[in-house]
C-alpha cells in the first residue's frame, strides 16, 4: 500500500501557510472536464466572495489559461517568488502554460523536471491570503500524482471528476483508491456531461447513461456532489476564455456549480 510522505518541502509549507484551503481535483483520465470543472469551481468560490486561487499542475497539458481568457500573459518574478496572474473575479492563477513560448509549445520532461516544476509552483509562487485554491491535476493515476498529492500540505482533500459512462467511472474508482491509499481525504465525486437537454424540445438525454457514479460514491463511502449537465454553451465560452459561470449565471450548468460549492463551504466550514 502507498503511504503519503510526511515531508513537505519548507518553502512549500511557508508559501502556503496563508491557503487556508486547498482542494486538489483529479480524474482517473482525461476527457472528462476536469479542468473545465475546476476553473468554474475556482469562479464560483469567487462569486460567492471568497479570495480564490487556481493552481494548473497539469505540466504536460496546462489548459488553465485557455479556459480563463489568459493566454499569452506571463508572470512576474523577482530572485525569490513568482507572482501570479490575475484571473477574473480577483483569482490568483499560476499554470505552466504562462511560462511557454506559445501556448501550444509541448514540454518534453521527463519526471525529475516535473517534479520539480510542481514543487515550485506551490513553494516558490506568492500565493498571499487565500480562501480556496483549486488545483488542477494531471489526469490519471501515475507517478506524477503521487509526487504531487505527497507535495501539498494538508490538503483539505479530492475531488473526483468523472462522466457517466461505466469506462469513465471504473477510472474514477482507481482515483478515488489512489487518493485513500495516500491517505488524502476524498471530498466527494462530481458527475459531468450527466445529460444534454435539447435546447428546442428541451427532451433530456442521458446520452452516456447514468447511475454509475452515485453506485461508485455509495460503494466507497463518499459523498456525490453533484451532476452537471452537457451544454454546447461551455465549450463554446471555454474555448473563448469566458467562465461559464460568469457568463451564464442563470443557467442550469451555473446553479449546479453553486449547488456543489454550498456542499464543499458546508463540508470544510468554508464560511467560517
């Protein structure tokens, strides 16, 4: 069984001493939305005037920036600390993609360098006073991810992001495994893409099918967060930069991120 190593590098304790929050989101592979999910989670703890920060870990595929409309920006450092950028609501943003020649570039590393990368950008980046950070993972269930859930001090736990269908879901199952044999807390599974309402009929879909996520959190013992539904509207507004969030306050996609960020405030007493 993999046991989470008790160090934490002293630069990383003392740049995070002020983080009064920290949730970690993972998903067992990619193409669910997880980074999607977490960028809008950041905007809502935002919205609700918390002081929210994203972290992008994800070195290999550092899409953060896309999804907030900054692109092309990068940070300033002095000898010290780098400072992040400022994302919209007042979000502090620190992500691999601020630090590439261009925004496609691919980052040929191999672990060390990774690992080392992600030590700086949670010990050597000001992160200040901070409600919430969310950070965003790599997907999958690899060595990377150790080093990284081992790397980040008391973190108040995961979140797993999964779509419905049972291929995603036994992924799902491997994350949330992960995360107890380092024994990090699991915060809860979010279910996305759970249906496509017809925009003309407004017929619900369940087009990936549906149960095996709330089977899953029964199974393990954790809570089911909450579903979010497929509108074409968030990947047009992603791909454009805009926080569905933000820019769709009143739909059905927004009130179940706010649905979700009132369990996670209640559950770490966020408000307090």
């Amino acid at each position: 069984m993999v046991k989470a190593v008790p160090f934490v590098p002293p630069e990383v304790k003392k740049a995070m001493q002020d983080v009064k929050h920290k949730i970690v989101v993972l998903s067992g592979k990619g193409g669910v939305g997880k980074t999607t999910v977490a960028t809008n989670l950041a905007m809502s703890f935002a919205k609700k005037g918390l002081s929210a920060g994203v972290l992008d870990v994800d070195i290999y595929g550092p899409n953060v920036p896309k999804l907030l409309g900054l692109e092309g920006q990068h940070p300033r450092a002095d000898e010290n600390m780098i400072y992040p950028i400022e994302g919209p609501l007042k979000t502090k943003v620190m992500s691999m993609g601020f630090l590439l020649r261009k925004s496609d570039d691919a980052v040929a590393w191999r672990g060390p360098l990774v690992a080392k990368a992600v030590t700086q950008f949670l010990g050597n980046v000001k992160w200040g006073e901070l409600d919430v950070l969310v950070i965003d993972l790599p997907p999958g269930t690899g060595d990377e991810i150790l080093s990284i859930l081992q790397s980040i001090p008391d973190a108040d736990g995961v979140i797993v992001v999964t779509t419905p269908q049972e291929v995603a879901v036994l992924d799902a199952r491997r994350a949330i495994q992960l995360a107890e044999k380092m024994g990090v807390p699991v915060l809860g599974i979010i279910e996305n893409m759970s249906e496509f309402v017809c925009p003309n009929c407004g017929n619900s879909y369940k087009i990936f099918g549906e149960g095996a996520a709330k089977r899953a959190a029964e199974e393990y013992g954790i809570e089911h967060l909450g579903t979010l539904p497929l509108d074409p509207r968030v990947v047009t507004l992603s791909d454009e930069g805009s926080p569905f969030v933000i820019s769709e306050p009143e739909s059905k996609v927004a009130k179940a991120f706010e649905a979700i960020v009132e369990r996670l405030s209640e559950k770490m007493e966020l408000d307090d």
